[in-house]
C-alpha cells in the first residue's frame, strides 16, 4: 500500500485528527456483511398473515354498519396481533418479521382477501390518498407490534452485575 504525503492516512502522523478512523477495503467488506437482511422465517409470517387477516374479518363482521370506529379498529387489532404472534414466533428481528406481516396485509387488501382500514369514498384522488394512508398506517403499526414482540437484548456482562440475584 502506498500512502501519499498530507493525506493523513499514516496512522502515526502527527497531524492525524485524534479518534479518526482509517479502513481498508476489507475491513469496509466485512461490515457490509454483518449489516445484511437477516433470515425470514416464513412460518412466522404466515403465521401472522393468517392471523391479521382472520381476525380483522372477525372483529369487522361483528361490528356493527353504523359503528365505524369498529370497523377501523377491527383490521387495525388484527394486523397488531398478527405482528406480535410472528415478532414472537421469530427468535430475532421482530420488527422486521412484523413489517412483513403488514406486507403480506396490505397485498391480502389489495385482492379482497382482508378487510380496508379505512373506507373509500369520493373522488380518485382522494380515494388514492385514503389508500396510501391507510397501507402506511398498517406497515406501521405492524412494524411497531413485531418490535414489542421481539426478544429482549440480555446483558452480556461476565461481572454478573446485571443478573437477577
């Protein structure tokens, strides 16, 4: 490896700003690496599909018509179980299982198979914003139970400080 002069890439210049970092090629390949999507474990997510979409149809049949904060919180308690059942199925990344559940929501939704959060009416725009509100509020919510869901860091701590005595 060649260093220029003034670049402070030599790490015993003097000039080198304290605390700077300096990586080479292969260390920036294996952080790349460690930051990579982790495993899906689909029966997680279909566990939590089936789910969402079983009991927002439940909750939205036995809800009353006139009664339409039921009929937003029928789907919305559906998707919210469904993350939580698959952030907890999955042994890492709950947040990440759970979006996926609120994924494979918003495509049930898209062909009929699970009822809307919110109801369309009125012009397309309209129509097409209450669409996208409504999908950007399930993802959310999804990702929110599937992180609730998720397992607890435990202290790595060898000192034993942080074990329950």
């Amino acid at each position: 490896m060649i260093f220029e002069s003034g670049t402070f890439r030599e790490l015993a210049d003097p000039r080198r700003p304290r605390g700077s970092v300096s990586f080479c090629p292969s260390t920036l390949d294996v952080i790349a690496r460690q930051r990579s999507l982790p495993a899906v474990q689909q029966i997680a997510v279909a566990a939590g599909i089936l789910t969402a979409v079983t009991v927002a149809s439940i909750l939205r049949l036995a809800a009353s018509p006139n009664a339409a904060i039921f009929g937003i919180a029928a789907p919305l308690c559906g998707i919210a179980l469904g993350a939580y059942l698959a952030g907890k199925l999955a042994k890492y990344a709950g947040l990440y299982h759970g979006a996926l559940v609120g994924v494979g929501y918003v495509l049930a939704e898209a062909i009929g198979l699970a009822p809307s959060p919110l109801e369309l009416s009125g012009d397309g725009l309209t129509e097409g914003l209450s669409v996208i509100a409504g999908d950007a509020l399930v993802l959310a919510l999804a990702a929110l139970a599937g992180w609730i869901a998720a397992p607890q860091a435990t202290s790595s701590s060898s000192s034993g400080t942080g074990r329950d005595r």
